[in-house]
C-alpha cells in the first residue's frame, strides 16, 4: 500500500476503509460533534454533564475525543440532559 499523508487520503482509500466503514466513521463524527456542540451551547463543561446525566466524566471525555464508542443507553443518559433524544429516519433517496 503506498504511504498516506493526510486523513483524507486514508478515508478516500478503499483499500484500507470500505465505504460501510467510512459511513460509520462519518456518523460518528457528526454525532460526537453535535454532543459537543450542544454541551458548549449549553455553556456545560463536562463535569457539568457528567452530573446532570450521571454518565462518568472520564466516559464523556473518551466519547468526546472518540476514544470509545457509548452503548445506546449512555448516549441516551448523555443526550437527554441537552434536551435531544436519538430518532431512526428514513433514508433520502436521490
């Protein structure tokens, strides 16, 4: 495999990420980013969340630098005090 350079490079390779992979990466992305970003708006700091949603602060940490993922239910724990909730909706078609 030749050498890779930049993050995007990695992701656009198809011979080191299927597109199922690079799906769930992307995902996983947006949804660490929208938790941050509505803990921020919130003018919560982690510790402050870690509180209100009785998830460990260390456990926030490691999902907020998508060091582990979180089972449905800690997400939900973490989610709900930032007044969002997961929805499953349908797929766009083009």
């Amino acid at each position: 495999m030749k050498p890779v350079k930049t993050f995007a490079e990695y992701m656009n390779d198809e011979n080191r990420v299927t597109a199922e992979e690079r799906e769930r990466i992307q995902f996983e992305i947006e949804l660490i980013g929208k938790v941050i970003e509505a803990r921020n708006a919130r003018g919560l700091s982690q510790r402050d969340l870690a509180e209100l949603s009785g998830v460990k602060q260390p456990a926030i940490a490691r999902l907020e630098s998508m060091q582990a993922t979180p089972k449905i239910d800690t997400l939900l724990k973490i989610l709900n005090p930032l007044g969002y909730t997961l929805s499953i909706v349908p797929i766009k078609s083009e």
